[in-house]
C-alpha cells in the first residue's frame, strides 16, 4: 500500500518546473534583482500548480485522503515553514531563556602553555548563553552580564577543553588569565562513527580520514567531490568515487562507496550512486571516510568503503553566514579547439550564494539551515547549470533521556549534461555516435532534476547502559528531460524514483569493557523509466531490502581492543529472486606505546548490482543493453597498519600512518562490449584482486595555524579473469597539501595530487567515441589565499579568498572522453555575524 503512495506522492512534488521551460525565459530564480523573494514566490506558484496536478494524476492519494484537507493543509504547511525559516533569525531575536542583560563583564586573555596568546579560542558562558572568540592578542571581553555565578567553557580545536568556575558582583569587571594545554596525541579528541557510535578516531581499528569543516571552507568546496579529492587513498572518476582502487569507470550507474548523512543511507534509488552536489557542506561538522569493506554494519553499498558526512550541531551563538562567489573558466590555448564553439574563445563565467543560519533557541530546540543558488555557465559547450538548494535540521529534546531531529533537502537544478566528446581534435564540443542503421546518439542532454530528502532520527535512553535509535528516510528524485526546444518532453519520458526505509538500533554498555550494537532495517527503492526495461517489457521497478546486525567491541585492557560483528542482508533482486549475504567482521587495535597504535582487520562485503546495471536499455546517449543474470559482487578484505602520534616541542602534533590491504572481489560487475549486439552491457567478471598500501603524513601546528600533509597510495589491481590489471585503476597516487597563517589575518594553501596514467583503459569505448582511449596521468595544483577582513569581537567576521584551480592549465581527463576543467579562479566574500 505505501509504495505507490509513496511514489505518486514524489511524483507530484517533482512535477511541473518553475517558469523556465525554455531557455529565454526571463522568470529565472536566479535573478539578481529577484534574490530570495523570486524564489519563494515561485514556490508558491509551484504549489498551486501541483495541487492541480495532483487532482488530474495522483488518484490513490485523492481517494486516501480529502482533497481540500489536503491541499489547504499542505499550502500552509509550506507557506508557514518557509516563513519560519525566513524569520526565524527575527523571531527569536528578541526571545531569551537565560537572564536578562546587567552591568558586570569579563575580560582576559588566553595563552598556551609557553606563554604565548591563542587566537581563535571558543569562551562560552552557558548560564547567559553569551560567548566571544579570542583576537590576534588572545584577549576577549563578554560584558553586560548580570550579577551571577557561571561556568565559563575556554576550549579550542588541539587543545583540552578547560572550564573555570567564576563568581561576578553587580558592576564588577573581572579580569581572568587561562591557559590551554596541547592534547598530547593529535588523534585524542576527534570523534567518529566507525562503529556506528562516536568513539575516539585513536580507538578505530580500521583506516580512516577526516575532512574538518576548515579545510572545506579553506578550499571553497561546494560539492563532496571537491571535499573528498584530497583524502589519501581517494580519486574521483567522474561521478564515481574511487577509494582504494575499489571502483573503475561505471558510466554514472552503481558505487561500491555508500554515502550517508548522519549514518542514515542516501544512495541514489535508481542508478545507486552518490549525489555530490546535494549536500549541506556549509553545515557539516565533519567528513568521515571509512576505507575498509563497511558491509558488516552499513549493508551492501560498503563493499568499497563509507563516506559519512555528520552535520553541525545547533549553534549556542546564534551564527548567520553568507558566502558570495564569483569566478571565470580561463579559455583553451590550442586554436583547433576553438575553431568549431564561438565559446571557446570566451572567460566562462560561474557564481553562487551560499547562506545559513544556527541557533540553539532554547535549551531543548534548536534548528539551523542552509541554502545555495549557482548559476554555471561551464567551460564545455551545452554544459551549463543553475539550480537552487535548501536543507534544515531541527533538534528537539523532549526530555533528558529523548531527543528527536528531522534533516530534510529539496534541490531543483536545470542541467546540460556533457556525456563524451567529439575526439581529440575537438574536445569542448559533444560528440555524435552511429548506434546502427540510421541512427544515432547524441552526446549531451538536459533536464531538470529534483531531489526531496527526509531523515527523521529518534534516540531514547532507556537506563545508564541502553540506548534505542530509530532512523527513518525517505529520497525521492526526478528527472525530466528536455527537448531541443526547450520543452520538457512527455511524462511517459520522465524518470522518478523513491528509496524509503527505516532501522532501529540498540547501544548495550553490557559491562564497562563491552559495548554491543544490534539492529534491524528495511528499504525498498521504487522506481518508474522507459529505460530500465527487462524481458517483461515492464517500465517500474522496485527492489526491497533488509538486514539484521550485531557488534560487540570488547576493551580487554587499556591498551587492546577487539571488535567482531556480523550481518544478514537479504534482497529481491528481480521479480520473486532473492539474493542473501552473511557479511562478518573483525577488527582489533593494540597500543603498543603512548604513540605507536597497531590495528589490524577482516571483513567480508558485497553490492547487490543497482537497478540502472540490471535494468538500463537504451541508445539515446550510448549503446547500453540489460542483464537481468547479474550476480551480487562479493568481497573478503584484510588490513594491517600502524599509526604513529608525536608531540614536537609542545608545538607540533605529527601523525604518521602506513598500511597494507589486500582485497579479493568475485563477480565484480563492470562493463563489456559485446560485438554481436554492438552495445555494451554490465556483467560479472570471475575474480579480481586489488592490493597495496598507503602511506600518509602530517604535520599540524597545535594552535592549527598551519598544516602540512602528504600522501602516497599503491594499487596492484588485477583481473584474475582476463589476466590483466584492471581497467581504470591508476598504480599511483600522491597527494600533498599544506596551508599556513602568515600574519594572523593572511592565510596562503597549496594542492597538489598526481595519479599515474592507468595500465588498462576500455578501449572498446573508442569504437564509439573519437579518443576515447586516452587517459593521461593527472598533475593538478590548486592554489589559495584567505584574509580576514574583521575578526575577533568584530560585529561582524568577513573574510575574502582568491582560489586559483588547475594553476598551470594542465589538460587532463578524470574520466573517458571529457575534458576535466582548464585553469579557473574564483573569488569568495563570507560574512559570519
């Protein structure tokens, strides 16, 4: 019953686009005149053409529920929550729970342990709920406080957290000094989820990277491609993500690295990849990266890794960001190039306009939200985008032992998607390939694409030793093409799809060394195209799914830690066929010193192939056939390492890591030409192998002023079927970055990452394509400079950032027949108040 429910209910969210069917329309949200108010009221003028939309398509739901019940309701529900999010800065303005303003202060400066002032330290008063940040000098000053006692929070990123209690009389102005003391091991105080609970990253038994909020907004990045491109071990083909050799070249269809958002799963419920653009990054805590099978806690979508993207907690003072960006795509140097696009010649304009807000309204609400506008006019022809994104969070503790959050996202964009070129002699243009007879395919297409997220979390703390967590999602995606004209074409043309589920989870402190996980979820994608057609002509397909699991991690001593868990996965893979996996795990991690850890680990994992591999039958872009035989991939995995912590002169934190892993995959699902259907099709290979080691370093002053890292990955990736390496896969990958404070308002950074040309490309794809063969090795720098405008007490924290991209214009391909972007700059203005 809720599936079509469901689905007509996707369906008619996504449905109509705003005012801009062709491309001369002049009603475009991204109108700079029109700003925010132009894209609320094409809201409203969406919603009332869904309402009518809904009474001609969405039956079900009308006989379900009463049409004019519905409709008044879902208008205010929108109107009002729009509002609220609008307003909400000036609604809770003047809204306090802690005591009003008085005439006592405090002042002080803050030093490490030489003696020496710390900018950029938090001090928070939780009691008045008031809060400063220190300035170039360390110093800080909270005044109009009343006469109270309070707790006073001093705490700063390397540094252990310290609190001070401090007593002020009426009028007094109480001069404090603090001093911060350097964490010892680098690694102490970063919390992940691993183990699908927050844990120290010391205690982790299995290779994992982080990406701080710093970092992403050192590098302006506003997609998870750009964030995950300089993680060790990490490349990103395409729009697929390459963590350890695990994935080649996958025409856009399947991932063997599962994406969540706080823990939750947000695979793509049709192709089964990730969405790189549609993600909150301007509120993401952290980027969790889990390089190991993940299959025996996260399911089949692990079988190459986790990327785990944790969002902000609400803010304790108030924070609004705005972020202003403004760039140029620099023009080719070859005259070849340019002679067949009048664009070629032409600086390709790109911006955008990121904002959010947080607040932590009350001691038990908080809520916060972010949004982005871009418009991309691209450096390749027929590659342009615009499109508008929303997310929000909001926490409610409804008691000390229950808590209950809702994540949620809507994002339109209208693309032209570049699929492959014209060859090498003319690379910015889309090429055009004979798929038989007289016809042919086209390489470019575009449409608009919605997506709608929801993921609701319930937590409750039964007693001191068990906690229940209740996690709900609900992904719905839209796609409709768009016709040389400018019109969308007819819905029987239109691709949409839902994933929905839900999982309950119980932590058990069964002893104080044991600490159990155990679980159960359930999840079914549901999707309706006129591509995905097998041998019963059907155009819907759905695929259900669920699991149970169970972890126990043991602390044996203070220095040994084992893990060992295991997971049923049981999924419909094609019509009443199930497919079913029992995935074990066992990890352990020893201190072998204050600063040298040993950690080793076995896992087994496997992918059930994604709709789109099974199902994809079309040649309107590329020659592509269905296989409804595919086999689900398995994997065994071992890893071994050591990681090394070092404290420099009270100065300096160093982490060194080596590690070896070994992975052999059976059934892995790539794609092959078949030369009696001249079209490709994904099938099953016999057995690979893909094995190596990574080395990583780094280097961080323990103020976090200045950074030096650098990385090195080996992969020997082996088809043990063809007898030759696999396709895609680059031997070698060296990465390096760095970024330094030099004054305490100027910062400069540097990138760099080289990945060697593969060993084996698919040259069948050239039979297509013009040149589609080459595939070079891959030498990027990327260079930036940041300068703090205000900081401090300032009112107001405004920075502005050049960000040179590709600095020596070196051509490149990141996956066949596209040309990765040429040398690009950007400048970024963000004001923080």
């Amino acid at each position: 019953m809720w599936t079509p429910i469901l689905f007509s209910l996707v369906t008619w969210i996504t449905g109509p686009t705003f005012t801009i069917s062709s491309p001369t329309s002049s009603g475009q949200i991204f109108s700079p005149t029109g700003g925010l108010w132009v894209f609320m009221r094409r809201m409203e003028e969406s919603l009332r053409f869904w309402e009518t939309r809904f009474r001609s398509q969405s039956m079900l739901i009308s006989a379900t529920f009463h049409p004019s019940h519905r409709n008044n309701a879902m208008k205010k529900l929108h109107f009002f929550t729009l509002l609220f999010l609008l307003f909400c800065p000036a609604i809770t303005k003047g809204f306090s729970v802690f005591p009003q303003s008085g005439n006592a202060a405090i002042e002080g400066v803050v030093r490490d342990a030489a003696g020496e002032p710390l900018p950029g330290v938090h001090i928070f008063i939780s009691e008045a709920g008031r809060g400063a940040v220190t300035g170039r000098e360390g110093t800080f000053r909270i005044a109009d406080l009343p006469a109270s006692n309070y707790r006073i929070r001093i705490s700063m990123v390397g540094f252990e957290t310290l609190h001070q209690e401090i007593s002020l009389q009426e009028g007094e102005t109480k001069r404090v000094g603090f001093t911060l003391s350097p964490i010892t091991l680098q690694s102490g105080e970063l919390v992940v989820t691993a183990s699908r609970r927050s844990q120290l990253i010391g205690k982790v038994s299995v290779s994992m990277s982080t990406v701080t909020p710093e970092e992403i907004r050192s590098r302006n990045a506003v997609s998870l491609n750009q964030a995950l491109e300089h993680v060790p071990g990490v490349q990103i083909l395409g729009n697929s993500v390459n963590i350890r050799g695990s994935s080649g070249f996958t025409y856009g269809v399947g991932s063997r690295v599962l994406l969540l958002v706080d823990g939750v799963p947000l695979m793509g419920p049709d192709q089964g990849g990730m969405d790189f653009d549609g993600l909150p990054l301007t509120q993401t805590r952290q980027i969790e990266v889990l390089k190991s099978p993940g299959s025996a806690l996260y399911g089949g979508g692990a079988l190459g890794g986790v990327v785990n993207l944790i969002t902000n907690d609400y803010a304790e003072i108030p924070e609004t960001t705005l972020r202003l960006i403004g760039g140029l795509y620099q023009p080719v140097r070859f005259g070849e190039w340019k002679q067949n696009w009048d664009g070629a010649s032409d600086y390709r304009p790109f911006s955008g306009l990121l904002f959010g807000r947080s607040q932590k309204v009350t001691q038990r609400f908080g809520y916060w939200f972010s949004g982005r506008l871009q418009h991309n006019e691209g450096y390749l022809q027929d590659n342009r985008t615009r499109g508008a994104e929303f997310y929000s969070k909001f926490g409610w503790e409804f008691s000390n032992s229950s808590e209950f959050s809702l994540y949620s996202s809507v994002r339109r964009n209208r693309n032209q998607q570049f699929l492959y070129w014209n060859g090498l002699a003319d690379v910015l243009r889309p090429g055009q390939i004979q798929t038989g007879g007289n016809e042919s395919a086209s390489g470019s297409n575009e449409g608009l694409s919605d997506r709608i997220t929801l993921l609701p979390v319930y937590t409750h703390q039964i007693n001191d030793a068990i906690r229940l967590t209740a996690r709900g999602r609900l992904f719905g995606v839209a796609f409709r093409p768009i016709d040389s004209e400018g019109n969308v074409r007819p819905s029987d043309k239109h691709n949409v799809g839902v994933r929905y589920g839900g999982e309950l989870q119980a932590d058990i402190y069964a002893t104080e060394q044991l600490f159990v996980t155990a679980g159960a979820t359930f999840d079914e994608n549901y999707i309706r195209a006129d591509v995905y057609i097998g041998t019963d002509s059907l155009t819907v397909r759905n695929q259900p799914e669920g699991s149970l699991f169970l972890q126990a991690e043991m602390e044996w001593t203070r220095r040994l830690t084992t893990t060992g868990g295991i997971r049923y996965d049981a999924y419909q893979v094609h019509t009443l066929s199930t497919a079913s996996q029992i995935s074990p795990k066992f990890s352990s991690s020893l201190l072998l010193t204050e600063q040298l850890i040993a950690r080793a680990s076995f896992g087994k994992g496997f992918r059930v192939p994604s709709v789109a591999e099974r199902f994809f039958s079309n040649s309107d872009f590329f020659p592509l056939e269905s296989n409804l035989g595919l086999k689900p991939e398995t994997s065994t995995g071992y890893e071994a390492g050591l990681t090394w912590l070092y404290l420099l002169a009270n100065r300096f934190s160093l982490k060194a890591e080596i590690t070896g892993f070994w992975n052999e995959y059976k059934n892995l699902v790539e794609p092959t030409f078949f030369q009696e259907s001249g079209s490709f099709r994904f099938i099953n290979l016999t057995s690979a192998r893909i094995r190596g080691a990574e080395m990583a370093l780094s280097l961080s002053s323990v103020d976090q002023r200045h950074h030096l890292n650098g990385a090195y990955t080996h992969l020997d990736a082996f088809d043990k079927m063809l007898n030759r390496p696999l396709a895609y896969r680059s031997s070698h990958l060296v990465q390096l970055s760095g970024r330094t404070g030099v004054t305490p308002k100027l910062e400069l950074g540097a990138d760099f990452r080289w990945s060697s040309a593969p060993e084996q490309v698919d040259t069948d794809f050239s039979l297509f394509v013009p040149d589609a063969e080459l595939f070079p090795a891959i030498y990027v720098t990327d260079l930036r400079v940041r300068y703090q405008i205000t900081s401090g007490n300032n009112a107001v924290n405004l920075n502005a950032s050049l960000l040179i991209r590709n600095l020596f214009d070196y051509y490149y391909v990141e996956r066949p027949a596209i040309f990765a972007p040429p040398r690009n700059a950007q400048i970024v203005f963000e004001a923080r108040f």
